[in-house]
C-alpha cells in the first residue's frame, strides 16, 4: 500500500534526523564552540483521512549568534495525494532570522523557497504544473524554553500559487 510506504519512510526519515540530533548533543564536550551555539529542531506531521494523505518533514538548525539573534536554515519535504485525484510534491528550503528582545517574546523572520509539483489524475479541467513558490513570514510568539508557539503572516501570499491556504498562521516551533 502506497500509504503505509510514504508513512514509513516518513517515519524512519524524521528518526535518522533525531538520531543525528541527539548524537550531535551529546558529544558537545569534544564540539567545537561553534557547535556548542547551534540548536536543532523543526517539525513533522502527516494526516490520513479516508482517499487523502499527507505528510511534512520540516527539520532547521540554528545557530545563537548571542543571547537576542539567531540564525538558521530549514529543509521542507511535503507530499499531499487524493487518490484518483490529485498529487503534490513540495521540496525546498528555508533561511531562518530570529530576534529576541525579552526572554518570553520572539519575532521572526522565515524566507521560504519551494518547488512545487501538482500533478491531477483524474480532473479534465486541471493541468499538471511544476513552479517555484516563494514565502516571506514575519511573526511574533511566545517563548517558553525550548517551545514557541505564535503567528506568522506570509507578506508574499499569492491565493493562486500559494501552498498554504492563507497567509495568516498560527505556529509552535520547538529547538534544543
């Protein structure tokens, strides 16, 4: 089953990445100072619901310039497909700017560049493109250790190539 494949390797993907995490943390005595500064983290999520599947894996670094800045990039691995229907494949990347004015408060700055695949199986009217998408979020949260949870605005949405369904959106990001 297509499904059970793509949740796998999903899986398995998101569990080498936090293996590869965990071990760069734990050898921090023998790390160089920089890498004592970097943090690892981002996201992963995947839906199934009745013909529909999808799933992200989202993984960033940071890298703490100081106490208030950081600076990171991101990877972007999502797939969408509605059997019979339709399917989507969205790769790309992320450069990552956060500020820090007050230990609870964080603004950021996420510039996102994606290619995207749509593909239609069974819909005349649609017609299959390939297009790079670009994204600029600026957004405010709050921050409570490791875990930030906030909102973003997309000031480059475009509701026709846009992935994403509105350029407002809430968020929860999580670095360690």
């Amino acid at each position: 089953n297509k499904k059970s494949r793509k949740i796998t390797f999903l899986t398995i993907l998101s569990l080498f990445i936090l293996g590869i995490s965990y071990a760069q943390i734990n050898t921090s005595s023998q790390q160089s100072e920089f890498w004592q500064n970097v943090r690892f983290g981002g996201g992963i999520g995947f839906s199934v619901r009745g013909n529909d599947f999808s799933g992200t894996l989202a993984p960033s670094a940071l890298y703490d310039v100081n106490k208030t800045v950081s600076l990171g990039l991101g990877l972007n691995a999502s797939i969408y497909n509605r059997k019979n229907y339709y399917k989507s494949t969205i790769l790309g990347g992320s450069i990552l700017g956060f500020v820090n004015p007050v230990r609870q408060v964080q603004l950021s700055t996420e510039f996102e560049r994606l290619h995207v695949n749509r593909k239609y199986e069974g819909a005349a009217i649609q017609e299959d493109r390939k297009y790079w998408y670009s994204a600029l979020f600026l957004g405010a949260g709050y921050r409570a250790g490791n875990v930030t949870f906030g909102m973003r605005y997309d000031v480059l949405y475009d509701r026709n190539e846009s992935i994403y369904s509105e350029a407002w959106m809430p968020f929860i990001r999580f670095y360690f």
